[in-house]
C-alpha cells in the first residue's frame, strides 16, 4: 500500500528555494527527491512500513546557476507509516 505526506517549514527570508532531501531505511545515503520555491512538498508513493527522514534546505540562486545554501535552519521529519 502506498501513501504520501506533506511537509511543511517556515518561510526563510533569505532563501530562494528549499531543497528537500529523504533517507529512508532501505538507503542510508540522503537523496535530494525536489526543490521548490514553495513552502510545503507532498511526497507521494511512500512505502508502508519503512521510516523515512527528511531534510529541507534553504538555499540561494546564483547567477550561475550554482545554489549556495543558507545558514537558516533546516528542518527534519521522521514518520513510519
């Protein structure tokens, strides 16, 4: 059975977007799952039974295209579904 959840943070002044990054227990290694400018992400077609960690980081655009990311504090999330 698959289900989703929503995360949501505070909005940092400073940041552009936010990266959200998710660890679950089949894959230590965090993997970046999306960015947006938004200040929630629904992650959908989790896995029942495993517990997923989420990391969101703000971050800044450079013209570049390079992100920099912000010293504002980045949040995290267990669930087990």
């Amino acid at each position: 059975m698959l289900f989703s959840i929503k995360l949501s943070w505070s909005k940092s002044n400073e940041a552009d977007g936010y990266e959200i990054r998710r660890t679950d227990a089949k894959n230590s290694e965090q993997a970046v799952i999306a960015s947006t400018e938004e200040i929630s992400y629904i992650d959908k077609e989790l896995i029942t039974g495993l517990e997923y960690e989420y990391t969101v980081m703000p971050y800044k655009q450079l013209d570049s295209g390079q992100r920099v990311y912000t010293s504002g504090t980045s949040a995290k999330a267990k669930t087990y579904l």
